[in-house]
C-alpha cells in the first residue's frame, strides 16, 4: 500500500485511479500523517450467480393469486 497525502491525492487522482485499474495497486491517504482512508481496487461481484441453498426451494403454489 502506498501512503499519500491530501494535497497529493487531489493533484493525482487521475493517474492513482488509472493505477488502481491497471495494478490493483491500493492506497492511503492521510492528514497530517494519519491514516483516513483507503482506496482500494472495486471488486466485481456477479448477482447472477446461483446461491447453491435458495436454488434448491420449490414453491408450488401460485404468487400471483389473491389471498
């Protein structure tokens, strides 16, 4: 992880984020020396997937009829 300053961080998103997408590279950024945040690489989460538990339910009934 690379440590950067405000001041820094402001001047260089740009080029930090196209490092972020190209490395993974992650950062800090601090103030005054401490830590306030990380940026790190977003991880893609797919929602298609199947969950392994809920694909094994069966409703047999119909939803979309009145109580």
């Amino acid at each position: 992880m690379k440590m950067l300053n405000i001041h820094e961080t402001k001047t260089k998103l740009s080029s930090i984020l196209s490092e972020i997408e190209k490395n993974g590279e992650k950062f800090i950024i601090c103030r005054n020396e401490k830590p306030i945040a990380d940026i790190i690489p977003h991880i893609k989460k797919s929602r298609l997937k199947p969950d392994g538990f809920l694909s094994q339910i069966k409703i047999n009934c119909d939803l979309t009829k009145p109580l």
